[in-house]
C-alpha cells in the first residue's frame, strides 16, 4: 500500500491516519507507516471525500474516530477488522449511501465496541455483514502484509 495519499502522524495515544490526500474509488488503508502499526483514524481523516466508493480497514486499527468518514456521500461498503473497539459518535455522519458493513470478527466482537449513545448500533442496523477470519487466513494474511511470504508461496 503506498502512503503518498495519507497524512499520518505520531499522536500520543500511537499513528494516527490524520488526513487523505487521494480521489480514489476504493480506498484500502496502510495498516503501517515506518515499521509500526496504524491504530487510529483520526477526526475527520476523510470527511466530504466524495469520490470514495469503497474502504477497506486493515486489521490492527483500534478507533475510528469523530466524523473520520462523514459526508463521503458516495461510501457504499466499508470493512472493518475486529481490532475496532471504539467508533466515535457521528464518524459515518452523511453516508447516505452506505449500504454494506462486512465486520471481520464475530457478532458478539461487534457488540463490545464503544460507541456513544450505542451510535454504531443504530447507524449500522441491518447492513452489517459478520465475516470472522479463521486462524490460518489471519496467519496468512499477517505473513503476507509483513512481508515473511509471498502471494507465489501460497
């Protein structure tokens, strides 16, 4: 994944997706900048991106925070990693068109992130899609993402 598009910073609750720079249909986000894990998208990162069709969230990300997505008015599917315990209040605010949320964890995984208010709960009633990576497909794609394989090896 090439970071050119994405703003990221050194905050100190760890990296933070600060801000994208891209128009991108489908936007898969960098789960490392510099060797560490990206844990947080951070307020309004990609608010009024309408170009975005779709997102993908890479596993390790812990918080998607206050309107990071709001106002993409084009954002129809969105996938989340089971490492997400937290998703601020109103961070999808204005996705009209979100139509899919394919959640790679189990139902009751979703049900113990914090929200405010029970925002996600609300927000996402009757499009969340329950996806759980089994052990071996996490191992496979962790080894791939830190480069111990490649797609030829497997």
């Amino acid at each position: 994944m090439n970071t050119q598009d994405f703003v990221i910073e050194r905050l100190t609750l760890g990296y933070t997706i600060r801000h994208y720079k891209g128009n991108d249909m489908i936007v898969k986000l960098p789960s490392h900048f510099d060797g560490n894990v990206i844990e947080i998208i951070g307020d309004y990162a990609f608010c009024g991106k309408k170009p975005i069709n779709q997102v993908i969230i890479p596993s390790g990300i812990k918080c998607i925070d206050f309107y990071a997505f709001a106002q993409c008015s084009n954002l129809e599917s969105i996938t989340i990693p089971n490492t997400v315990s937290e998703i601020n209040s109103h961070a999808f605010h204005e996705c009209y068109s979100l139509k899919q949320v394919i959640f790679k964890g189990t139902k009751a995984q979703w049900n113990k992130i914090y929200s405010y208010d029970d925002y996600v709960k609300t927000m996402f009633e009757g499009i969340v899609v329950f996806e759980p990576e089994s052990d071996l497909s996490k191992f496979l794609n962790d080894a791939l993402k830190d480069g111990d394989l490649n797609s030829k090896d497997i």
